[in-house]
C-alpha cells in the first residue's frame, strides 16, 4: 500500500527495520485482530497494537470501568470509573492512531456466538480474567481454525502460548478447568499490577510477529514468567490425541458454557 506523509513518519520506525519495512508496515494496516477483555492483558496489548497501526481491532468486553482496576488497567482513568470498558479504551486508542478502525463489542462472548466473533479475524488475544471464557476463546478458535494468544496472571506470576492450527491447544495442557476450590480469585489472592504489562505485551508481540509471520511463536510452548525473582521459563508441551477439543476422538464439537463463579486470572 502507498503510505502517505504522516504514515512514513509515525511508522518509521518499523519501515527501517529489516525483518518488518514497508512490506511489514502494510501487513499491520490491513490486518483484523479481537481482542477479548480490555481489563489488565487487554489494556497494554490494546496500546501496542493500536500503536503499531493495527487495521482493525475488535474489543469485546461486557464490564465496566471499576476503580481497583485502574492498578492494572493502564488504558482506563479515574474519570472513566462507571463507564463502559469498550468505550473507555477506544477513547484513548483513537487519540493514539486515527490509522486504526475499532469495533466495539459491548457484551459477553457466549457460546452461540462465539465462532462467528473470532472467525472474522486473523488473530484473538485472550485477555480474560475467567476460566469460562478462556476455555471458550480456546474452543472456538479451535474449532474455527484461528490463532490466538493465551496469557493469565495472579499474584507475581503469568503464563502465556500461542494456539495455530494442528499444534497443542489450552485443552491440551488443561482438559478442564480446576476446582474452584484450589484457585484464589486475583481478587483474593491480589496481583502485581505490573505482571499483567509484561503478559500483556508478550501478547501483542505474538501477535505482531504473528502477523509478519516471523520468528518462532510461543507455539507448543508455556512460557511462564515470575515477577519477583524475575525468572523466565520455557516448558515444551504437545498436542494431546486424547484432547477433548482437537484430538482424533473430540467430545466437543461446537463451543460450550463452561460453568465458573468465580472470575480468575490464572490457574
């Protein structure tokens, strides 16, 4: 595409670089990412891939602005407490890059439409802080054939993977949601503001790279990130024949209510 002045100069630091350039730059405008949750992992991926000229991006979330979010949800201010979180993020991310279209998805993702949210786009970032929805983004994307991102967080800890088709998927790793019991909420448990930034930029990264299809994604690989002693994992995983979702004999075959009280940000 012909970039025109302000695009060469707000972009320029992506055109100079050899592995993104022109070529890269335009991969970005015209691609279509969701993002699912502008809570802590929505909020700095949201920032950095508005800033990096993202086309489009979806951002589905049915909370509102609540004022203990604000220790970690940087794309959200005081005076946005009260307000819808789709709208308060698209505020900020329009006065960062006109470049980019957003739309706005005020409502919960649901099993009966959740296929048709993420098959509309490229990529999906799961920035949820619950067990039912992550399960669900994983299912559907799945079943749909598209990539995603998956990180969590609680206390200073955070974990991330990347899903492509025909690799290892959340189920893989997590057949089924734990115990209610066995996992504090972040609400109980707290989280260090700063861990959902890290996870959430690792997010977009992948997301980036995703989209330039250059390097190696966090494909059939955990990474897990400990904040306090700032250690930085790597566990190999594979994908599971015996999957609920994505093995030789799947049991799920359209996306389900995974049944969770309690919102949480990891496992």
């Amino acid at each position: 595409m012909d970039f025109n002045e302000e695009q060469i100069e707000r972009y320029s630091r992506h055109i100079i670089l050899p592995d993104v350039g022109g070529e890269g730059q335009s991969k970005f405008l015209n691609a279509k990412i969701l993002v699912v949750g502008a809570g802590g992992l929505g909020s700095p991926a949201l920032f950095y891939l508005a800033a990096a000229g993202v086309g489009e991006i979806g951002i589905i979330d049915d909370d509102v602005v609540d004022l203990s979010n604000l220790q970690r949800q940087i794309v959200h201010f005081t005076g946005d407490v009260g307000r819808d979180k789709t709208a308060s993020a698209a505020e900020k991310l329009r006065q960062l890059n006109p470049d980019v279209t957003f739309n706005l998805y005020q409502e919960r993702l649901l099993p009966d439409s959740a296929q048709d949210f993420v098959e509309d786009y490229d990529f999906v970032l799961d920035g949820t802080d619950n067990f039912a929805t992550k399960f669900l983004v994983n299912d559907a994307c799945v079943l749909t054939g598209t990539p995603y991102s998956h990180a969590g967080i609680l206390r200073f800890q955070g974990q991330a993977f990347t899903y492509l088709p025909d690799n290892a998927c959340l189920r893989c790793i997590f057949p089924e949601p734990p115990d209610p019991d066995s996992v504090p909420s972040c609400r109980q448990a707290g989280v260090l503001g700063v861990v959902a930034g890290m996870l959430g930029t690792i997010q977009a990264a992948e997301t980036l790279r995703f989209i330039l299809d250059h390097g190696e994604l966090l494909t059939n690989r955990l990474l897990m990130v400990d904040a306090k002693n700032m250690n930085f994992r790597r566990a190999e995983v594979n994908r599971n024949d015996n999957c609920p979702v994505c093995g030789k004999s799947p049991a799920i075959t359209e996306p389900r209510e995974v049944d969770y009280e309690e919102p949480v940000c990891e496992f």
